[in-house]
C-alpha cells in the first residue's frame, strides 16, 4: 500500500469521527482522487438512502490508519 499524497491527506482531514462529508467539501481534489481514495480502501461511499443525496463518503479504518 502506498501512502497518500498531500492532497489525499487533506481530503482524509476533512473526517471527523464517523461523520459523513460531501465531495463538494474536498477542494483540489476531482473524481479522479476520490476514486483513487476509494479504491485504495480509504473512504467509502455513503448510500445515498442515509443521505438522501449522492456524492457522500465516509472514512474507513484504512483510511485513519494513513493519515
């Protein structure tokens, strides 16, 4: 596993606890970092049934680990 890049760093500070954030709140970082996140194991994406709303996510335990 590889570690983040600062920007991926920024993005995995933005969670707090198991709050859930809006991509629209990860600025610098475009689809292609947040998949990049996602297939790493680092955050998740929330379903939108919880949130009524896509483009959620979620920090995973992985996620904790590398920040």
């Amino acid at each position: 596993m590889r570690n983040p890049t600062a920007r991926e760093l920024k993005v995995l500070n933005y969670f707090v606890g198991d709050h859930v954030e809006h991509s629209d709140r990860f600025a610098g970082a475009g689809e292609k970092t947040i998949k990049d996140m996602v297939d790493m194991g680092w955050i998740v994406q929330v379903d939108p049934s919880e949130t009524s709303v896509r483009g959620y996510y979620r920090i995973t335990p992985a996620g904790e680990a590398v920040r």
